[in-house]
C-alpha cells in the first residue's frame, strides 16, 4: 500500500503528541512508516511544509462556530479562543508549531481566518483586526507554551502540581483585557 500525505501528516501528529518536536524528525518518521525517508519528500517539500500541515490538523477538531451577530461576537471570540487552547494544550510544542505555521502560510489554519472574520463583526476595522488577532494568537501561544513549560518542569520534579484552573482563569482575564482595549480604542465594537 502506498504512502499517502493523510498518512504522514497523521504519523506526525502521533510523534509531536507523544514525544515533542525535538523527537519528530523525518527519519523518525520514516522508520515510523517503513518507509525510505525519500518517500516522505513525495509528500511534503519540506518539514517545514509538514509542519504547517500538521498545525491544521491540531485544529481539526475545532468546529466553525455560528457566524455571530456583532453585539455576540466578543463572547464568540473568547469562546473560539478556549476551543482552541483546549485543542492545543495536550500537544507537546503546539505552540511552536503553530507560530511557525502562522508565519509560514496562515491562511491554512481556519480557526484563525474566523477569528479575524468576528473581530471584524464586532466593528475593529481591518487593519486593527489584523493586529487585534495577532495579539490574541500571541497570548494563546503563550498561555499554551507556559502552560506546557510548566508541566515539563513539574514532571521533573513533582508531577500533578500545575494549577490549570489558575492558568485558565489568567488566560480567560488577559483574553477580556484585550477585548476590553479593543472596546476602548474602537468605540463601534460592541
């Protein structure tokens, strides 16, 4: 049976979730798939490609909300950003992976489309919107990134002494503050 891309990017996923990025190499994955490392080259022109492919499919169990009214999207927002810290937060490295795919070719990654798309109906003109979602991705990223810096470390020492309610209520308050500056520098959002 021959390798297909659906294949590689799902091998992937399994690595990255398992081991980290450190350990996801091409020859890994590879052996993974009994494949010569060739093969993957098929597939994907780099591992860069196969990451930002990977990025989308961490976000494939994330649904498209409704489209909001503008006087909902701000809940809509704060709820799309939970949905997607929930979808993140178990995978080792995500946030990484997830910055380099934002760089790399943004427009694979639906849920960040949507995003611009409600901060937009909540009356934040393009421009801003564009900025306005950059800082929210930077704080999801970050939440997401410390989040997992601290497991990594309690494993090493203490395992089960991460507090993820705090860290989730800290996330939810700098997710409101920024709405909240958003309300404040562009009186139309709602």
């Amino acid at each position: 049976m021959a390798l297909t891309r659906e294949q590689l990017i799902d091998a992937a996923v399994g690595i990255l979730s398992e081991f980290g990025l450190a350990d996801l190499s091409m020859r890994r994955l590879a052996r993974e798939l009994d494949v010569q490392v060739g093969a993957l080259y098929w597939h994907v022109k780099s591992k860069q490609e196969l990451l930002v492919d990977v990025a989308a499919k961490l976000l494939d169990s994330v649904p498209r909300p409704a489209t909001p009214t503008p006087a909902l999207a701000p809940l809509s927002i704060a709820a799309l950003l939970r949905q997607l810290r929930s979808a993140l937060i178990a995978v080792p490295d995500s946030a990484e992976v997830m910055q380099l795919a934002q760089s790399m070719r943004p427009e694979s990654l639906d849920p960040m489309g949507w995003l611009l798309e409600f901060l937009q109906l909540a009356g934040v003109p393009q421009n801003d919107a564009t900025y306005a979602r950059h800082v929210l991705v930077n704080h999801l990223l970050g939440s997401i990134a410390s989040h997992q810096e601290a497991v990594a470390l309690s494993a090493e020492a203490e395992p089960d002494t991460v507090s993820t309610e705090w860290e989730e209520s800290a996330f939810d308050y700098g997710v409101r503050v920024i709405l909240q500056g958003l309300a404040l520098e562009h009186p139309a959002v709602v």
